[in-house]
C-alpha cells in the first residue's frame, strides 16, 4: 500500500493507484501548474479573454466611442487580436473574436470606435 501524495492518506483499491479519491488527484496537478511559469499560449489566451471582455462590457449597443487611455488603464492590449476586416472606405478593424475596434483621433483625443461583427463582413 502506498500513500496519497497529496493527502498523505493510505491508498486503499487497485495496486497502481495513485491517489485515493479524483479531490487529490485535481488539487495535486493544480499545484503543480500553478508553480509553473505561464507558458506564451496562457499569456496571450488570457489577454484575448481580457480584451473581449472589455470590448463586450463597452459596446452593449453594437457601435460606441471610448476613450483609449480609460481602455488601456482597464487591462486592454490592442496588440492582441484574432483577425481583422478591411471596410470599403478603407477603414482597418481589428477584432477580438466577435467584437472589433478601430483606432481614431477625434478633437485631440485618441478613442476607439468599438463595433459587433456583422453578416456583411463574412
């Protein structure tokens, strides 16, 4: 019989057992990630989900205006994105899976016009 390496708890059942219930065995393995740095994939998923969710919380309307330094000071990185639309005026949006923005300079302020992907984008 061995013991639980998370719980130090004697091991009852199969021989090959590693931990004695699926609790040890999921704290266990969040222990061990939770010690690793964060690779490049969980750093940019991770701004993406922020990104989106600030895009979401911002445009209830499907188009707005927000200031860009109000965005950037709530966690926004405009360097991460997951695809862009070209409008026919030329205009580039870029998109945070279904929500876009674009940047723009209005009365010496800088903002983002932020905006819902359409059917006529595809």
């Amino acid at each position: 019989m061995s013991n639980c390496p998370y719980c130090h708890e004697i091991i009852q059942g199969r021989s090959d057992k590693k931990f004695c219930s699926p609790y040890c065995k999921s704290a266990y393995h969040y222990q061990q990630n939770k010690s690793k740095p964060d690779s490049l994939f969980n750093t940019i998923d991770r701004q993406l989900k922020t990104n989106r969710r600030l895009l979401k919380s911002y445009n209830k309307a499907g188009k707005s205006t927000v200031r860009k330094d109000l965005f950037l000071s709530e966690g926004f990185s405009p360097k991460y994105f997951t695809h862009y639309w070209k409008s026919q005026k030329g205009s580039l949006y870029l998109f945070c899976y279904e929500f876009g923005f674009m940047e723009v300079k209005e009365h010496n302020a800088t903002k983002y016009i932020l905006v819902t992907w359409q059917a006529y984008m595809d």
